[in-house]
C-alpha cells in the first residue's frame, strides 16, 4: 500500500497548522509583554467581576440573542434568492413573498409581546 496519495491531505494538515501556530508564535516572541495586575484582572462586559460566575442570565439576554441569530439567518437567504431570481420566475418570487410573510409576523408577534424590549 503506497502512502503517496495521502501526501495533499499531509501537506494540507501541516500548511494549516502553520498558518494557525505561526502567527501566534511570532506574536508571542516578537511582541511587547508587560504584565501588571491591571491588565491580567478579569475583565467582563466594562466592568469588574463581582458574583460567581456560574450566576444566572437573565432570560432576556437568550432570548434577544435566539432573535437575532434566527432573524440574521432568515434574511442570508435573501441574497442567493435575489440572485436567482431571473431564474426562479414568479413561483420562486411567491414563496419568497411567503417567506418574507411569515418572517415579518414573527417578527411582530416578538415585538408585540416585548420580547425586544432590554431594560
């Protein structure tokens, strides 16, 4: 058994290696370092860490990020359909049209129950 045509996927796995390592190595042996306490203290969010940090979240906080993570990923579907477009025709054009229907009465039935409301 000849190893010769594993030898792309070898090279693949070291060039990626390099790339990721390497500009971390010479960060690290190139760079500045200056340690003081005020720079290796925790840092969270603007300000000090005072619970612990297995605290809760407040829901809110999930469910704005839930939000936005399903609203961002239904509107990338928007570019691949425009861009077909001319070869979708009116049916494509329709289910987008339905699509678009759903994702604004969601999108209102959170606002409504004050799901995007932070205070």
């Amino acid at each position: 058994m000849s190893l010769e045509p594993y030898l792309p996927v070898l090279l693949f796995i070291l060039v990626g290696i390099a790339v990721g390592v390497g500009p971390m190595a010479i960060g690290k042996l190139l760079g500045p370092s200056s340690p003081n306490t005020e720079k290796l203290s925790p840092y969270e969010c603007g300000f000090e860490a005072f619970e612990d940090a297995r605290m809760q979240f407040d829901v809110r906080y999930y469910l704005v990020a839930i939000l936005f993570i399903l609203f961002d990923l239904e509107i990338a579907f928007l570019f691949p359909w425009a861009v077909s477009l001319d070869a979708i025709g009116f049916f494509g054009f329709a289910a987008m049209m339905v699509f678009l229907a759903v994702l604004v009465v969601g999108f209102v039935y959170e606002w409504m129950k004050g799901a995007l409301d932070w205070e």
